[in-house]
C-alpha cells in the first residue's frame, strides 16, 4: 500500500511525488494521458528560476525520470472517483482498480478550454490544434493564426513564427496577460501580425473558401481559412491560414472529486497556500487549485507544501 496517491502527473503532481519520495514515504501516482501535463506544450521555458532555456517536454521527462528513480510508482489509469474508507481513501480508476492510502493529493491541472464554435472538434487535428509544440512543424512555410492574449499564446506565437511564413495573433482585446518582453519579442517580428479587439467566429475549410472569393487550391476537408470579427465595429475579416492554434487559456476538471473536496463556482479545489482541502488527508497541488499565480514555479512550490502535509499527516 502506498502512503500518498497522488492524482495527476503534470509539474504539481511529479514535484509533490518527489517530496514525498524524499521524506521516506511511498508516492504513487495515477495519471490519465501521459506525464508532464501542459508543459510538454510549451515550446521553451524561460521563467523556472535556475533554468535559463528548456523544453517543455525536456522539463517534464527530466521531472518524471527524477521521481521514478526516486521510487515513485506512476500508473497510467484515470481516478474517477474517491471514497472514504475506513481510515483510507480509496481511489478508484476507469479501468475499475482502487488503490487506498491514508493521504491523497489532487494534481489534476486543467484542460484547454475550446471556443466553443461550429466545427472546432471537425477540424482538430485538420488545421485546429492547441498544442503548437506537437503540431507546429506541420505547418512550415504555411500562414497560421494563433489565438489568445497569455503567455501560452505569445510562446506559440514565437515559435510559429520561426517556422511559418506568417503569423497572425488574434486576441479579443489590447491588453495582454502575456509577459510584456514576448510581446515585445512578436511586435519586433516582420512575419506577426496582431488583429486585436476580434474574435474567431467561423472555421472555413478548403470547401467553403471558393465561396469567399479565393483562387487558391485547398484541401476541401482541411482549415483553409478563418473569419474574424472587430468587436468594435462588427466587420468579418477573412484570414486564409492552414493552422489555428487556439490558447485561450485552461479549465480544471475536478467534478469526479466534488464530494471530497470543495470546488469554487469555476471548478477549481478551494484551497490556501497551505494546499490543504476542506477534507483531512486530502490536499491538492498545482493548477487545479484555488490562487492567483498559475507558473510551473508554483505549480512545483505546490507539490512540495502538499506533499510534506501530506507525510507529516500519515505520520
Ligand atoms: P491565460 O493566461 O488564462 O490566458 C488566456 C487568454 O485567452 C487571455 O488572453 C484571455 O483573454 C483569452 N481568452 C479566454 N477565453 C477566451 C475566449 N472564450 N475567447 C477568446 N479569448 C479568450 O492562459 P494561458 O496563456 O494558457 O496561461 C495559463 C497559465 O499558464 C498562466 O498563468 C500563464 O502565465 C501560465 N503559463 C506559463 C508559461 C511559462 O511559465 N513559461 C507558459 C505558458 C503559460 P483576456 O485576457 O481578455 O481574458
């Protein structure tokens, strides 16, 4: 029986899991999809304090190896539900396992949130992706539009932009959340071109451009093209890209853990600094959390306060 389940593999969940490696304690660690959670779609880090320039994915793997070596266990199953039993919780998984432990930690991050627009699920993986670092190289050469105003859209901008023969930014306003040196960085770019203040009302693929007037010759099943539109003057624009890369930002996803943990009315685990949840022995670490500051710093700071309550809780 392991001392601490910790519920994600993402920077929150392999740092908690070192930590309590380190403290003597048996981690494991359930995960959905694959380790890393969002860094490994970030093309470069640049803001983990004592890294001057790493790969997301390069980040995540040297995270994972870390925690392995250290004796952690990570199993790549869905927990879907906990329960108490006993003086344990029990976890139980998709493929219908429960594993129990007197202390779990939620590390479950968050998701891409999606715009919510007609034919986004049609077209991912047809010119609609959210991950520039995985699909980016498909689009060499190409024009793209990458929409969003944070960090994650300024970094996949940078990174398209190296690649692709053009780069437009859409965002729905002219402030951005993004760190001001990238966004200079852009606007320094011959390649990038901001459309500010517009939204992404419509996905045209190759089929529907002969009806906006282009010549050119499109993949029928394929983006071709998107429409934007002013927010301060209601006029489309159409803007002929292969690749829409959507980074409006991410939502956690902790309905299954509802009944043993407070959620605030966004779905995030209502917790301090301290990483402690409304039920003892459950603690919670990284995006999924309650705060202000969401950065692979704190999201690591997170694993390691949850993951020493979480041992001095076991005892
Ligand atoms: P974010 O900071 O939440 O930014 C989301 C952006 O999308 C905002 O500009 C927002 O506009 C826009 N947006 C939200 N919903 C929208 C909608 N329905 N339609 C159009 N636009 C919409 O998300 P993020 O860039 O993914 O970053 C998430 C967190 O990870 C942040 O804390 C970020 O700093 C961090 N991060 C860190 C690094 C790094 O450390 N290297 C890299 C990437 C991300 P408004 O501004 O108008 O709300």
């Amino acid at each position: 029986m392991s001392d601490v389940i910790i519920i994600g593999a993402g920077p929150a969940g392999l740092s908690a899991a070192i930590y309590v490696q380190r403290a003597g304690k048996q981690a494991l660690v359930l995960e959905a999809m694959t380790f890393g959670g969002q860094i490994v779609n970030t093309p470069e880090v640049e803001n983990y304090p004592g890294i001057k320039s790493i790969s997301g994915f390069d980040f995540a793997m040297a995270l994972y190896e870390q925690a392995t070596e250290l004796g952690a266990q990570v199993v790549f199953d869905k927990a879907v539900h906990i329960v108490k039993s006993d003086k344990l919780w029990r976890v139980v998984t998709a493929s219908e396992a429960s594993y129990e432990a007197p202390a779990v930690i939620l590390a479950t991050g968050a998701k891409n949130r999606k715009l919510g627009i007609e034919r986004e699920d049609a077209l991912t993986g047809f010119g609609v992706s959210y991950c520039a670092t995985c699909d980016g190289a498909f689009f060499k050469g190409k024009a793209v539009a990458v929409n969003g105003g944070g960090n994650t859209a300024l970094e996949d901008a940078m990174f398209l932009s190296n690649a692709c023969s053009k780069v437009y930014v859409v965002h729905r306003r002219e402030g951005f959340r993004g760190e001001p040196q990238t966004l200079e960085a852009l606007r320094a770019k011959e390649n990038v071109e901001f459309v500010l203040n517009a939204t992404v009302t419509r996905l045209l693929s190759g089929a529907d451009l002969a009806e906006v007037g282009s010549s050119g010759v499109h993949d029928p099943n394929r983006l071709a093209a998107i429409e934007v539109t002013d927010k301060m003057t209601g006029e489309d624009r159409i803007l002929e890209v292969e690749g829409l890369f959507i980074a409006i930002g991410q939502e956690p996803e902790n309905r299954d853990f509802a009944d043993v943990a407070e959620l605030d009315p966004a779905g995030y685990i209502v917790a301090g600094e301290d990483c402690m949840t409304n039920s003892p022995g459950i603690f919670v670490a990284g995006d999924c959390r309650t705060k202000q500051v969401r950065q692979l710093a704190t999201a690591a700071s997170d694993g390691a306060v949850a993951a020493l309550a979480a041992c001095a809780y076991v005892g």
